[in-house]
C-alpha cells in the first residue's frame, strides 16, 4: 500500500457522493455558456422551496452566507416593526446555544448585536426551550436556535416562546437538512431558517447554502443583501425604483449588501442531489441504528452515553457524537480511533463560549452551561455517511469495543 493510501482514513467523515448524473450536470452548463446565477439557481430554489413547503428559497455560496444575510435582514433599516417586532440594532441581545459552529454566531455580532449563550441537553444535544425564555431580557430581539447534528429543537414550542415575546425566530438547520419534527420537515417554523449544501452535509453543491422564509418583505430584502445592496433581483424594486428616477435602475442600491451568489454549476448540482436526499437520509440512520444496537453495552455500562433523538423527530444522523465518562478517556478513545484511520471531530465548537475569539468579543451567558461543556470536554463523533459499508461499520464497533474491553 503507498502511503497516499495509508494516509487516507479506512472509514472517513464523509464521502464524495457526486455521481456521473452530477458531472452530466455540470457539464450541461459550462456547455451552455451560462455560468453565473441564472435559471439553474431559480429551478434549484424553487425546487428547495417546494420541497420544505415554504414560500421563498435564496441559494447563496454557503450555509455561512445563508446566515449572514438572514442576520443583516435582521437588522436592515429597511425591515421596520412587524408585528410588534423590532429589528436587531447594537448592543441588542440574540440567544444562541453555546454548542454550535462559529457562523451561526458571527454573523450576530457583526451586525452589531450582543450574543447570549443558552446550555444544551447532554443527552440530545439540542438546546432546550426552557433555557431559551429563562435568557429572555428587554434587550432581546431575536432567538437562533440551531438543529444539531442530523436532530431537532422543538421548534414550534420555541416559536410560541418567540410569537409570546415579540422576537424574531430564527433556524440555522445547516446541519439538520432533511430532519422531520412530526412529519413536517424542519426549517418552516422561523421566520428565516438556513442549509448547508457544503462537501461533508446531506447533500452538496461542493459549496453552497440556502436560506429560506415565507415573508415576501424579508426575502425581498435578501435578495438585495445577497447581491451588493442593488435592487435588481428584487421581486417587487418600484418603489426603490419610482423615489429615484435619476439612477439607472440596473446599478440602484436600496441597502448596503454582499457578493455571496451561487453559480449555475452549483445549482444544477444541487437539483440532482436534492433527488437523492431521502434515500441519504435513510441510508444514515440505517448506519447510526446498527451502531447504536452495537455500542448498547457500552451505554448500558456508562462508559459510553450515544446521542439520543425526541421521538418526535425523524433524524437524519450527521455524524455519530458520543461522549465519555471523562476527558483522560475522551482523548483515549479519539487516538484510538485515529489510529485505526476512523475520522473523528470535536462535537462541533463544543461551548463557543470557551472558545479565545470570545474574549475580544461581547457576550453574556444565561446560566450554566454544563452540557455544552460535557460535550466539548468529553465528547467526540465520528462518520455516518450515507455510503458507509457494513465492513466499515464493524471496523468502528470492533476498534470502541475493543477499546473498553
């Protein structure tokens, strides 16, 4: 074996899941000469919509972007009060889970806002409602919430929380493409929910993220954020374009703004991949079923606590998270598991709030945050990629088992 090959993990995160219906695709559109944001985009955004039953779908480069873009909508001059509502200005305050990746969280601060960090359940991960109305202050405007790891937050009672309150919801589902919560996919219950299309998630674009609403005003306002700040993808630019008759309409800028588009290659990608979410979905959580069957010893023994799901959601395993008794442990395992070339990652930031980037910045946090740190202390995952064999499945049931024995 070279030593390439060797260098390459025997069982990795993730696995290129582009096929020759992808490259056809891809080809289809450098053929056709039209390369930049165009009718690839809009079949994939209508297609995206139509699949999680909202209104508005805006493809952008990168779940990043998708919640840069809802952050600054958020706080957009241009957005007024709705219902009561008032937009992010500096120094309000947005609840964020403390166990969550960075861009859900920059973006706030960018915008000026001060995030406040909210504890998870240790056992599913996912933030707690609870936790959420305990942080509520009159500084609040708005609630991420974020779906982590192929599960869900209880949305909808977090969104009773929010509509009670007057604050903005919003979803980053970057990491939850697919997840159901009572037969409903996620992403529809906020005012704005975000995807990932990045190489490692459900599906890929190879980059690329989507951010969705059903209010016309705030996707309208995207599509201007999303594109410089100029009015010409918006749906409906007249009155932008009738209060300055003086300005080509082509180069009007209604608000500040970003470069954060997509590209047809991305998109018709995406079309294919879209088609095949299901059965991905499926194919995760027939690996993370067989490997829970084979590490049930080693929760029923504590050594091992596994990732457990609300009976109400319908998960789409992202990776397979477990944590242990303790640190010394942890780190054991994770060598171990590096040795025998299976792909491990820290269970996503673990507590942001830990993290050096957080002493330059504002922030408050909202009680103790003792899951976030059992999951960044003690915690570890590794792959369940839709593609995984079942020789790959024994080889990480054998090397954790083998490990505690």
């Amino acid at each position: 074996m070279s030593n390439a090959a060797h260098d390459r993990p025997a069982v990795p995160l993730n696995v290129n899941t582009l096929g020759a219906e992808e490259i056809d695709a891809a080809k289809a559109v450098l053929d056709s000469g039209f390369l930049t944001m165009g009718r690839q985009c809009q079949a994939f955004e209508k297609a995206f919509a139509d699949y999680l039953g909202v209104r508005h779908a805006l493809l952008v480069n990168s779940g990043s972007s998708a919640n840069l873009i809802a952050a600054f909508a958020l706080a957009n001059p241009l957005l007024g009060e709705k219902g009561g509502r008032r937009r992010i200005e500096p120094g309000s305050e947005v609840i964020v889970p403390a166990l969550t990746w960075s861009t859900t969280v920059w973006p706030f601060v960018q915008a000026g806002a001060i995030p406040v960090f909210v504890d998870c359940d240790p056992e599913t991960l996912q933030v707690q409602p609870e936790a959420i109305e305990a942080a509520i202050t009159d500084k609040t405007r708005a609630i991420a919430l974020v779906h982590v790891l192929g599960g869900a937050v209880d949305a909808p009672a977090v969104r009773k929380i929010a509509q009670r309150q007057g604050l903005w919801l919003f979803e980053d589902t970057c990491e939850s493409l697919g997840v159901r919560w009572q037969g409903a996919p996620l992403g529809g219950c906020g005012d704005l929910a975000s995807f990932s299309f990045y190489f490692a998630h459900h599906i890929t674009t190879i980059e690329g993220g989507m951010v969705v609403t059903d209010d016309d005003d705030l996707a309208d306002l995207m599509r201007a954020l999303r594109s410089h700040g100029w009015v010409r993808h918006m749906r409906r630019p007249e009155r932008y374009i009738e209060a300055s008759p003086d300005i080509d309409p082509r180069f009007l800028f209604a608000t500040h703004g970003f470069n954060v588009r997509s590209t047809e290659i991305n998109a018709a990608i995406g079309l294919v991949q879209l088609g095949k979410l299901d059965g991905f979905n499926r194919r995760r959580r027939e690996v993370a079923a067989r490997l829970d069957a084979e590490l049930a010893p080693l929760a029923a023994s504590g050594d091992l606590s596994l990732m457990r799901f609300d009976p109400r959601c319908e998960p789409a395993p992202f990776g397979y998270p477990a944590l242990c008794r303790d640190q010394t442990t942890r780190n054991a395992l994770q060598a171990r598991l590096e040795a025998e070339r299976i792909e491990t990652r820290p269970i996503i930031c673990g507590n942001l709030a830990r993290q050096p980037a957080m002493r330059h910045i504002a922030h408050r946090i909202s009680g103790a945050l003792d899951g976030a740190n059992a999951a960044m202390d003690r915690g570890l995952y590794w792959g369940t990629h839709p593609l995984m064999g079942e020789r790959e499945i024994d080889h990480i049931v054998a090397t954790v088992r083998g490990f505690f024995s």
